[in-house]
C-alpha cells in the first residue's frame, strides 16, 4: 500500500506546481518536451502517467483492441464528391437552378450566358457554363480566378462582375 501512498502524494504535489514546474516533471515523466502550456492538461496529463507507471498500463489485449477500434473509424468528415444527393420531398418545390448537376451558387446566371465587364478601358467577356466558366478560349472554375488573371489582384470574382446576390434584390 505504500506505493499508492506515495503516488497519491506526489499527486498532490504536483496540484501545487506551477505550469512551468508541471513541464519540467511532464519532460521527466515522458522524456520529451509538451507542445502545452495548459497548468491543467499538464497536471491531468502528468498524473495519468505516474498512475500508469505505478499501477500499470493498459494490457496488451487492451491495446490491440484499442488499435483494432481505431483503424475502424471512419473518420470522413465531407461525402465524397461522386456521391449523389439525398433524395428531396416531392412536395418540396425546387428552382430551375436545382435541375442543373452540380452546386450552383444562386447569384449565377444560367448557362450560356455572357458576362461582360469594362476594366481599364478593356472590354472582358466570360461565358457562364454548367460547372466553370470560359475566359480567352480556357475554362475555369471561378469568376474570382478569372478576375485575378485579368486584374493581377485579388477580387471577389461576383463583385468584379457585378453580379448582385438575389436575396439583397429582394430585400431592397
């Protein structure tokens, strides 16, 4: 019982510690430096370690289970990009935008429309397509990208088309 006394000891003593002292016994009980500075997940962290050294650490059967449950997890946070939509309540109505595959930002115009804007005494015109856009004979998949390969700068491709957002035409 002696050895759960003197853990139980050093355990508070570390509870007294500062952050900067918890990272020197963190160096010590682990071998290497923490990324934190956190008083309270060095302490957690630092008691955690002399509990396991102490009284033992995970079995090896518990440790293989744990890696078996990892390997396991799907950690996919987006679908992938080919999976198709969920399927929508027939009484949902939809717009004529929906019918066009593809996310399509609503302040677009529909396909095969021509987008012009004057820059510097230069007239640049964009064809709109179903997934992207055709400036100079090349296609690409943002008006932004388009306005920085003509202006040399950063721009909000919808601004510098004046393209003006549906639901702010409504609200006027």
């Amino acid at each position: 019982m002696g050895t759960k006394t003197n853990m139980a000891k050093s355990i508070a003593d570390m509870g007294k510690m500062t952050a900067g002292e918890l990272r020197g016994k963190y160096v010590e009980l682990f071998g290497e430096e923490s990324r934190s500075g956190n008083r309270q997940w060095l302490f957690r962290r630092c008691a955690w370690r002399l509990q396991a050294l102490a009284e033992g650490d995970l079995s090896e059967r518990a440790r293989a289970r744990a890696k078996e449950l990892a390997r396991d997890v799907d950690i996919r946070l987006r679908p992938p990009a080919d999976m198709p939509p969920l399927p929508r309540p027939a009484d949902v109505c939809r717009p004529a935008r929906e019918h066009f595959p593809g996310s399509r930002d609503a302040r677009l115009p529909m396909p095969d429309t021509r987008l012009a804007r004057k820059y510097k005494g230069h007239l640049y015109e964009v064809e709109v397509l179903d997934n992207g856009f055709v400036y100079d004979g090349e296609v690409y998949r943002s008006l932004s990208a388009i306005a920085h390969t003509i202006t040399g700068g950063h721009w909000n491709g919808y601004l510098f088309f004046n393209i003006d957002d549906p639901q702010q035409k409504e609200a006027k």
